[in-house]
C-alpha cells in the first residue's frame, strides 16, 4: 500500500513518539499497573485522540488509513495505550460522529477528539458475554429520565474513562431492535467500577479489564441515542 506524504510524516511523528516515551516504559507499566497519564496527555497533543473526527469537532479531520498507522506505531511501543486510544476513536467517536445530534457532539466529541476525555465502550456482560441479543442491562424511562441497572464486564478505560457509551435495553420485546445508547458520564451517582479484572490481554492489564455497576442510574433523555441500535427516537 502506497501512503500519502502526510501519512509518512504522522506515521513517522507517531513512531518517534512511542519510541521515546512509551516502549522504555510498557513492562514496568504492566509490572506496576499504571495508567500513563502523561503519555496519553502527549498523544492527545499529536492528536490521536481524534484522528478521523472533522476539524470543525476539534478533530483531526483524516481518514481511517491514517487511524491505522497511529494505532498501529501506538502499539508497537505499548499495546495497552493503543487500545485505549482505539476505543476513544472508534467505537466511541465515531458512534458520535454518526448518531450524535449537535449538543451531544459539543459537550462529548469535541473534548473527546481532543484528549480532554477518555472515551469507554460497554457492551459485554459477565453472563452474556459480547451477545449483544442476550443483553440484561436495561433502561427504564422515568419521566424525562433513563433509569439504568446491570453490569459490564472487560470494558476497556472501565477505571479511567470519562463517558461511556452504555448498551441497554429500553424494549425486551423487540429483540435486537429494542436496544438503545446512552452517554454515561462515568461520574453519574450510580456508576461503579466494582473491580479491575485481572486478567491479561494483549499483554495489557491496567485499564483493560474493568467491571462497571450502573445501579439505579438516572440519564437525561438527552443523553439517548437510540438511533444506533434501532430503539424509540430520543431527544
């Protein structure tokens, strides 16, 4: 594959980068279960936070090829900052992008894209694992509110994150189309980080792993965005 002049020089600036700050590091980050905040503040000044976003959003404005190679030299100096970064841009950024009306993208993408947050994505469940049929995490309309109960599990940025985007059920009897989004400030009464898994993936066990407790949460309806899984329109 031939790349562009400016995708040699991002992939070139990208690589430098991960050689010098991240690689000496990653084993006693592993070691020591660290999350490198400083080396996240550092990509997010390369811009890697929002790689595809447009620029009017505070992102980039470049294409998916050019994703690849940042988080692919990310990876080369630490796989488990790579992932994080992944998550951020997609699938986060770029539900967003897509579903997001212009009030969510002002208060969630543009900080996103630009490194002020860290973005999570909760799907997977202890006993339903990635099946997103067999979801049991559900939120109920109160009003002008979502009301969310359940548990996700090996949500990645589970600890560090942000705002998560929250896969619930808002209709058990529509199957796959009865699931809605929602954008979950992680600092919403309610949500937990029950633990962080152990487990190692990627050679990667700092943010990968953790366990999220949505416990009575209450969400604006604002905050839906059902358009991504088929559920009532929200506001």
């Amino acid at each position: 594959m031939l790349l562009t002049p400016d995708q040699e020089m991002i992939r070139d600036a990208v690589r430098d980068f991960a050689q010098r700050e991240l690689w000496p590091h990653a084993a006693e980050w592993d070691k020591k279960h660290h999350f490198p905040k400083a080396a996240h503040k550092g990509l997010a000044e390369l811009g890697a936070y929002g790689i595809c976003v447009p620029e009017e959003l505070g992102g980039a404005g470049l294409d998916y090829v050019t994703l690849a190679l940042v988080l692919e030299e990310i990876a080369a100096g630490d796989g488990g900052v790579s992932t994080t970064i992944s998550v951020t841009n997609c699938p986060v950024n770029a539900i967003l992008m897509m579903y997001g009306n212009a009030a969510q993208k002002a208060q969630w993408l543009t900080p996103l894209a630009q490194g002020q947050m860290l973005g999570a994505f909760c799907l997977t469940e202890p006993h339903v694992g990635s099946d997103a049929s067999a979801l049991r995490t559900t939120a109920v309309k109160d009003g002008d509110e979502y009301v969310i109960n359940g548990v996700k599990q090996f949500i990645t940025s589970g600890q560090h994150g942000d705002v998560a985007v929250v896969i619930a059920v808002t209709d058990k009897g529509a199957g796959k189309k009865g699931m809605s989004a929602f954008l979950v400030p992680t600092s919403a009464p309610g949500c937990v980080v029950a633990r962080q898994e152990g487990q190692m993936l990627g050679g990667d066990c700092r943010d990968r792993q953790g366990r999220r407790q949505e416990r009575h949460e209450r969400l604006p309806r604002a905050h839906q965005r059902p358009g991504l899984c088929g559920g009532a329109p929200g506001g």
